[in-house]
C-alpha cells in the first residue's frame, strides 16, 4: 500500500473511533435531548459529562474528516491539495457526491468552531447549539460513511485492512 492510502486508512481508523464512542452514548443522549433553557440548567453531572464527550468526539470527528480524511482521499486520488483553500477542496469533495452540500458543511464547521472557543453563558443559546450538533450528526456520520465506501471501492489496496473499517450502524 503506497504512502497515501497508509495515510487514509489511518484516518478512516481514527474516525471509527469517534464515531463508535458517540453512538455508544446515542440512546443517553436520546434522553436529555432535545434541550431548552429549563433543561438546560437541570443538566446533573453525568448528563454534563455525556453532552461534553458528545461536543469533545463531534468536533474531533468533524476536524477529521475535514482537515484530514477530505485531504488523504484527493491526495490518494493524485491531486495537489497542497496549495488549495478548504473551499476548494470541498468543491472536490462535493464533485465526487460525497457531501450532500458544501454550505452545510460550512455551517456546521462555524457552527461547533464557534460553540467551541466562544462557549456562551447563555443556556437557551447553548441548548439550541447543542440540539444542532445532534441533529447533524447524521450528516456527519453519513459523509463518513460514503468516504469510507468510496475508498474501500476506489483503491484494492485498502481492502486488505477493511476489517478495521467496521462503522457501527447509525441507531435508529
């Protein structure tokens, strides 16, 4: 297997992982969200400490694909990522039919960049953010998966790994 596809697998690994702990803690999840502002400041410590490894996995996940996967799979299809801008890239990406939409990319990028570094002390902001990242997940998990599969079609030399590519099934 040559240098780029040692290096995507890689990332197809480290994104399994995020994504096998958030969907172990889907059904707990399930359970406190949707949250409003009430909800929101009932949160106990064990649900603080769900929604914090769900946000903490989700960005890692998202950072993953976008800052990573995306550039190991254009690398692996020969092209010069070296010197084009993240717009660019998803414009690749979006081209092969493994986003749905650029701009909802985008968003949700700003989105948990913004919750991340700019935590706010208002809870009805924090609950609405929070009820995004959730209903997105899907999205996210979803463009992993086509990523996943393309690769694993595109290159015969992944296939002899994919017992490491195993994706938990998104629950119901």
């Amino acid at each position: 297997m040559n240098q780029h596809l040692t290096v995507l697998a890689s990332i197809i690994e480290e994104c399994n992982l995020h994504i096998k702990v958030i969907i172990s803690a889907y059904p707990e999840l399930k359970n406190i969200i949707p949250l409003n502002e009430k909800t929101f400041e009932k949160l106990d410590n064990n649900e603080i400490r769900l929604l914090d490894q769900f946000i903490y996995r989700f960005s890692l996940l998202q950072d993953a694909i976008g800052k990573k996967l995306f550039t190991a799979l254009l690398n692996s299809l020969e092209h010069d990522v070296n010197s084009m801008q993240f717009i660019d890239i998803l414009n690749k990406i979006e081209a092969l039919g493994l986003i749905t939409s650029k701009a909802e990319w985008i968003f949700l990028v700003k989105l948990r960049e913004e919750f991340s570094h700019e935590f706010s002390n208002d809870t009805k902001e924090n609950a609405e953010t929070i009820n995004t990242l959730f209903e997105k997940f899907h999205l996210v998990y979803n463009t992993f998966v086509k990523i996943k599969d393309y690769s694993l079609n595109k290159f015969e030399g992944l296939k002899v790994n994919s017992r490491h590519f195993d994706t938990v099934s998104f629950p119901g």
